[in-house]
C-alpha cells in the first residue's frame, strides 16, 4: 500500500484504522511481536479507513503467496545462523509488504535482522527497530538513513562480526551467506559486495575519489565486517555533509558509502580478480536483466518468465535483488527451500583450487545450501599440473606419452601439448584421488565426489534427498555416475535401455561401453568398496600417491583422464571387479558457465530433456 496519510506532522494522534494498521503491519510486518501497543486516540482521519483495506488486502495476499512454500529446512537453517552476523534491512516508508515477504521467507526466525527507519516512522519501540534520529522516512535517496543507520546498529549491537546492509527487496540465502564470509577474517578492516565503478558517463559527478577502484552495488548486500565499521565511524558525519554537495541526480547510498569507507582506508575486496566482469558470479548473486539491453530491472513485466529463464542461476545464489513484489520473494523462498537439505548426512568431497576465486567462492556456497552438517563438507584442493611432486612414478608413463596413441574419444588434444595434455590429465586423475583416499581414511561408507565447474541446481527437483537416493539403490555397486557427457546416439541407447530395465534408479554400464562413452567425472558416487579398490590401484605413502600403470590399458594406450582411468572397470588390474552404474536420468550437469563446445551443449539439451520429464521443473 502507499505511504500512510496519516503523518505525525499533520495529525499529533491517530484514527482506530490508522492504529490498527500500526498493530496490523508495523507489528505483524515488521517486528513480528505479540505485544499490543497503547490505544490510540479517535480523530478524522478521511484516507485511514481505504488504507487499511488496502493494507488487509495486502497481508491476504503475501500470505497467500507464501502458503505454499516450506519452510521447514529454511527455519532450520534460520534457527542455526550464527549471531555474528547481523542483517540490517533498510525500510522505506512504502514497504510494509516487503517486510511482511521478508518475515514469512528468507527472515524467518532470525533473531539478527534489524529494520532501519526514519524518525518519522510510525512504528513503536521494538528490539528489532533501529529509528535514526533527525532522518526522514520518505527521503530519496536514503544516503543519510543507511549512513547514519549504520552507526546506530552498531551502537546497539557492537559485538557481531559481519553487517549486511540489505535493502527490504533483496532475497538473501542466509546459509550460503554464511558459507561465503566464512573464507574471511572479520578482524579485518573488510568490505564485501557486488563489484561495480558506476555508469562510465557519471563516475566524475559522484566525486569518487582518485584511487578508489569500484564499491559495493547497493541492494544485494554491502558487507562490512566489524573492524570497518569501527574505523568508518568517525567519517560518517562528514560523508554525509559531503554527499548534500553533489547534484541529487548522482547522489547514491551506496556509493557514499564506498567512498566513506575509503576515506578511512577500507577498501572493497574484490574477490574475483582485478576487473567485474564476472563478480556477479564469484559473489553469487542473481541479478534481473532486460534481454535487450543488459540493464538491472526489477522483474515488473513478466516476472513470472523471467524468473524461471532464470531458475539455476538464482538457485546457485546467495542472494537475489531486486525482488520488488512479494509473490516474487515467495517464489524464489519456494525453490530455495526445495534446495536445501538436498545433500543432508552425505559425506560431500568436492575438487577445486582456491586461486580460482569465482569457481571457488561459488561452490563452497552452493555446497554448504545443500547441507545440514558443514563438518560432512571436505575441500579438496586440486592438484596443479605445473606442480605433481606428490604423485609417484609418472615419469616412465610422461616419457612414453604419445598423443598419436591417445583414444581421440577420451581427450581432443593439439599434436603440440603433448606434455602440458599429460600433466592435466593426470592432475586432474590424482585430485580425484586424493578425494577418494580422504573419504576411506575419513571411513566413510560412501561419498559424493564433484569437481568445481557442477550445476547443483537440478537437486531442487529431486523427489528425495540423495542420502534416501542412496538407499533405494540396488546394492553391489562401487561408482555410481551422477553426471554424464554424451552424443545423441548414446543418450538415446541409454534412454531406451532405462525404459527396457522399468526404469531403475540407476543401471550398470555394460562392458563394451564402460571406457569415455558416458564420459564425466564431474559429480559421482563412489562406495567404500569403490574406494578401497582404486586406493589399492593408486596407494598413497607418506602423502604421495603412486600411479603405476593403472591407466594404461591392455593396448598400452594412456586413458589419463579421471572419467577413463578411475572410473572405468577396463583400466583396474586384472581379476579386480568395479561394478560401474549410472544414474537415470543422471541428477546433475555441468555448470552452463562452462558448457562451451556444440558437443557438450547438445549433451545438456538432451540431458535436460529426459530430466525434466522424469524430475518436473519448479
């Protein structure tokens, strides 16, 4: 609903509709309290009463819209969040219905969630209300109010670690946030967001300073950690004077705040590398664009087509802006908590490096909304093909290397890299290795094993967890192939073969096909048998793992990469039975960030296709 007519300027004491109101939204919405407040007294107030239908109408409807959604694991998580963290969401005067989205979604539960007013505001005193002093409600933009607001949560609650300024039509994943800051030190003067330096056209107008390289975009969250917010208090006063001297036009919050905190020596981490190109993606946020143009828009034409365009790359997010209707917010909560738990009680290893910061940051967080347990999650870091000191007895197999030798279905390699192709592989082999020997050291009774580039997306559509997955499973099996690379023609044999069977959770890869033809070693299951078995192929002593010459195959051909070497039966030493399977339709895919090629984007369309008819989409 609009702003309420009834300002305190105007009428010192309320009508009954405007008090209900109060109780209605401002408690129901905003602080989720049972306490009453004082009556209020009678005066003519002529709009009070059709603003209080609109604003019933408005509660009927965000409850309605999120109704549906379950909440179960998202309160869960909610009732986990470490109170490190505290969300300080900036409320406007108009968006009583954004509150209300944000308490019945994503806010659930959470006892760290401040809302920041104006003076003005006719709310009443609650713990979870942060009223700015001498700050209207209604000004645009609200530089003052996150500024100075800022400064006020912070005298009130001085001992968290983290402050995610949000606005109130952002959807925030509070345990992906949690994932993400995690891999930083909050004693750190540190200041976290969507990378951006502005429109190129009006940078000179916003007074950015010179040196300072970009600011977190506002909306989606600007994380300040708590030593920051100490060292930016003193500037605020000043910042804020500063800012009533630039045109209104190019006077933005979130920019005087970056530009605040560089005046005390805090600048923005950018966790992606020197340029923004892909900071959306390294800080998984999800952001609305117009087909046409590219430009941020908040999803009023067709939102509905938008957001399911969209479905995986807001899954694979931690936060989602702008989200300006609350049938949006419940939308999104509906398929977030879908999500959630997906991977609960198993044991997750998952391959990467740590200098790849957009893969990094990505997976760590998308790893960690899937689970219930982060002690069950293990990073492994990858091995680098400049570095194999901790792999044994390659040498003979590099000097013996020959690409002409080399099965052209396993590894499309240039007749000139004939090391570098040897050395990736076989790095890429032993990080998966070194995952499968911390799993059985771990006694684990089995473990999902994934390399960074996945999409955990398609898990919002599986009937059950993967834990329930697991246990439906006909037993005997030792890998079990959740993602898989393939050709028309093999997808259809599998298909066919899948309805033959009636249609099995998984099915065994025959013998004749069990080298590159369901190729991927991007997401699998592996046993414990399946780990003692290829531990015993490749042993690790003192920390180094011994390759032998357990990828040559009986031709003397090299299958070096991780799909043909360690999950191919073919390549194990003789009498060693590796029972095989994949799973149909396999569960997962590769990330569309990495779908390059026309043979791996025809594999996901076909892929996607018998996926989403067993698996229905949100």
């Amino acid at each position: 609903p609009p702003p309420h007519p009834c300002t305190p300027s105007l009428h010192p004491t309320m009508s009954t509709a405007a008090c209900l109101v109060k109780q209605l939204l401002l408690l129901q919405v905003l602080v989720r309290s049972s306490s009453s407040t004082s009556a209020c007294e009678m005066d003519s107030c002529r709009d009070g009463a059709s603003y209080l239908l609109q604003a019933e109408r408005s509660v009927r409807r965000v409850k309605k819209s999120v109704a549906a959604a379950p909440s179960g694991d998202v309160d869960a998580q909610a009732s986990k969040i470490s109170p490190k963290l505290r969300f300080i969401i900036t409320a406007g005067a108009a968006s009583f219905a954004n509150g209300l989205a944000i308490n019945e979604t994503w806010g659930k539960g959470l006892h760290n969630l401040v809302y920041v007013v104006g003076e003005d505001a006719l709310i009443p005193p609650h713990p979870h209300v942060v009223r700015v002093p001498d700050v209207t409600d209604v000004h645009y933009p609200p530089t003052e109010k996150n500024l100075l607001g800022l400064r006020e949560v912070f005298s009130r609650f001085h001992d968290d670690d983290w402050y995610l300024r949000c606005d109130d039509d952002a959807y925030v994943d509070v345990r992906g946030m949690t994932a993400f800051l995690q891999s930083f030190d909050y004693r750190n003067p540190t200041y976290l967001g969507r990378y951006i330096k502005g429109r190129f056209w009006e940078q000179d107008l916003m007074g950015i300073p010179d040196g300072m390289d970009g600011y977190a975009e506002g909306g989606f969250c600007e994380i300040v950690s708590n030593s920051a917010v100490r060292a930016v208090l003193p500037f605020l006063d000043g910042c804020v004077a500063d800012s009533y001297k630039l045109p209104l036009a190019n006077r933005h919050s979130d920019t005087e705040l970056g530009k605040c905190l560089f005046r005390a020596g805090v600048r923005l981490t950018k966790v992606q590398g020197q340029d923004s190109t892909d900071m959306d993606y390294s800080l998984p946020i999800y952001v609305p664009t117009a087909p046409d143009s590219g430009r941020t828009v908040p999803m009023k034409d067709d939102p509905d087509t938008m957001l399911r365009s969209k479905q995986g790359r807001i899954l694979a997010s931690i936060a989602a802006h702008p989200l300006k209707q609350a049938s949006h917010m419940a939308l999104v909560h509906e398929w977030k908590s879908k999500l959630a738990g997906k991977l609960s009680r198993v044991p997750v290893y998952w391959i990467g490096q740590s200098a790849s910061a957009s893969k990094f940051y990505h997976m760590s967080t998308n790893v960690a909304m899937l689970t219930d347990a982060t002690s069950l999650v293990t990073h492994i870091e990858a091995v680098g093909a400049a570095d194999l000191s901790g792999v044994a007895n390659f040498t003979p197999l590099e000097a013996a290397y020959d690409v002409e030798a080399m099965d052209s279905s396993v590894w499309q390699v240039d007749r000139d890299c004939k090391t570098d192709c040897f050395r990736e592989m076989l790095a890429q082999a032993m990080s998966h290795m070194k995952a499968i020997h911390a799993a059985l050291a771990a006694n684990q009774p089995y473990a999902l094993v994934l390399e960074d580039n996945v999409d955990l997306g398609p898990a919002a559509s599986w009937k059950v967890q993967l834990a329930e997955y697991v246990e439906q499973m006909s037993a005997g099996w030792d890998v079990t192939q959740l993602l898989v690379r393939a050709d028309s023609e093999v997808w259809q044999l599998l298909s066919k073969s899948w309805q033959a069977r009636n249609r099995p959770l998984a099915m065994p890869v025959d013998a004749e096909s069990a080298g590159a033809v369901y190729s991927s070693s991007g997401a699998y299951l592996i046993s414990r048998s399946g780990m003692r078995k290829l531990c015993d192929a490749f042993p690790m002593r003192d920390g180094v793992i011994h390759v032998g010459r357990a990828c040559v195959s009986s031709s003397g051909r090299l299958h070096l990469a991780a799909d043909s070497c360690l999950l191919s039966a073919q390549l194990l030493p003789p009498g060693v039975d590796f029972a095989r399977q994949v799973a149909t339709p396999p569960l997962l895919a590769d990330s569309s960030d990495v779908v390059e090629s026309s043979f791996q984007q025809e594999s996901r369309q076909l892929w996607k296709k018998w996926f989403d008819a067993v698996y229905p989409p949100l």
